[in-house]
C-alpha cells in the first residue's frame, strides 16, 4: 500500500509529475515535427542539414579577414607607394596571397606595368575583375536563397499530399469506421508538419542570404577604396615626367 503524501510534499510531487509530463510531451512534438513530414518531410531535413553546411562553408569564406587580410594589403600599399609596381605584381599574383582584394588589385597592377599609359588603364582593369569577383562571392552564397524559394515548395506540396489523403479518409470510410479519426488526424498532421519544416528552413535561409550579400557589398566598398588607392599612385607614376621621358 503506497503511503499518503500530505502538505507541501503532495503539491512537490503533483508539481514534479506535472514538469515530466510536459517535458516528455514536449519532446514528443519536437519528434513529431523532425519526422512526421512523410517523405517529403525527410527531403525537408536532408535540405535543412545541407543549408547548415552551406552556410557554415560560406560564412567562413566571406570573412572579412579572409577576403582583405589587412596585414598583407598594408605590405602591398607599401610597395606601390615605393614604386616597385613588379614586385607588388609578384605578390598579387603569388598563390599564398590568393583573396578578393589581391586578384583585383593584380589585374589593375599587370594593366599598369605595360607602358607608358598603363596607370590609366589600369583602373579599367580593376573594374571588370571587381565586377568579376564579386559576382563570383555572390554565387557563393545564391544557394541558400535557391533552398530558401524551394523549402516552402515542398512544404506546399506535403501539405497537398495531406488534404489529399484526409478528402480520401472522408470518402472512403464511414465516420464511425474504425480508425477513421486517426487517419483523418495523420493525414492533416502530415499537411501542416510539412509546411512548419518548409518555414523552418526558408526563413533562416533567407536571412542568411541576405547578411552574407551584405557583407560581401561592405567587402567590394572597401576593396575599392585600397584598388583606388594603388590606382591614384599608378596614374601619378604614369603621368609623371620622367614617365613621359621613358
């Protein structure tokens, strides 16, 4: 015979019995939602992993750091300032220094050393490979916003498959047949668990998309302010008299 609980000790174990209730309920509907899609539903996560992995492999290729290494850029100005347009060339086109802001300033730097009117066109130059290598950080992050348009397509469709089977419940069976309300439940549940994880994986897709185009933008002002920098002393050099003499 199990003792009596009075007092506090009653409202304790009513309260403790009431949090792993909830706590296993919760994690039930946590379940629900990863797996009770159907197969659509299953595409759905396998999408939501593959997003993951995008946008950790993006975010990591648009940091700042990696796209302008300043410490690098600050010995590439140096050389420019110096006059040794060759050897700031040999270090744009070096593979250790292989980034955003170093192809750009590479194209403008080849431009520039090949005559007497290099320096001007060399800005020519760093415009197109500018426009080349931004689009190329752009399609970097374009995935995410293709799962983010198709997520809630297939969210859409599972929901479709669900309404489906829920009119063929209704058509099929009789309202007191056995089993009728838990297939007609399975068939709506189906319907809205898919066009939850469609949402689910839209929406931060979308958002990621969206920063990672924003910081590649704050990357290519600042790229073009250090290119327009290098290009300012090549089209002084370019100019200069003794220029002009050679």
């Amino acid at each position: 015979m199990m003792p009596l609980v009075h007092g506090p000790g009653l409202v304790a174990a009513t309260l403790a019995m009431a949090d792993a209730t909830l706590e296993g309920n919760a994690t039930n509907t946590l379940i629900k939602y990863v797996i009770g899609g159907g197969w659509i539903g299953g595409v759905i996560v396998l999408m939501s992993i593959v997003a993951l992995a995008l946008a950790i492999a993006t975010g990591l290729q648009l940091r700042l750091s990696v796209l302008v290494p300043q410490d690098r850029v600050k010995k590439l100005r140096s050389l420019v300032a110096s006059g040794d347009l060759a050897t700031a060339l040999k270090a744009c086109k070096h593979p250790e220094n292989d980034c955003y802001v170093f192809r750009i300033a590479g194209a403008a730097l080849e431009r520039a050393t090949r005559g007497v009117f290099g320096g001007i066109d060399a800005r020519h130059a760093a415009e197109e490979e500018g426009e080349a290598q931004t689009m190329r950080l752009f399609r970097l992050a374009e995935p995410l916003a293709v799962i983010a348009a198709i997520a809630p397509l297939l969210g859409l469709l599972g929901t479709v498959q669900g309404m489906i089977g829920a009119f063929e419940t209704v058509a099929t069976q009789a309202v007191g047949d056995t089993g009728y309300y838990e297939r007609l439940a399975a068939n709506i549940s189906v319907a809205l668990i898919t066009t939850f994880q469609g949402l689910v994986v839209a929406i931060p897709c979308l958002v990621l998309h969206s920063w990672y185009r924003s910081k590649i933008e704050n990357a290519a002002n600042e790229v073009g302010a250090i290119v327009d920098g290098i290009l300012s002393v090549t089209e002084r050099a370019s100019m200069s008299p003794e220029a002009g003499h050679a």
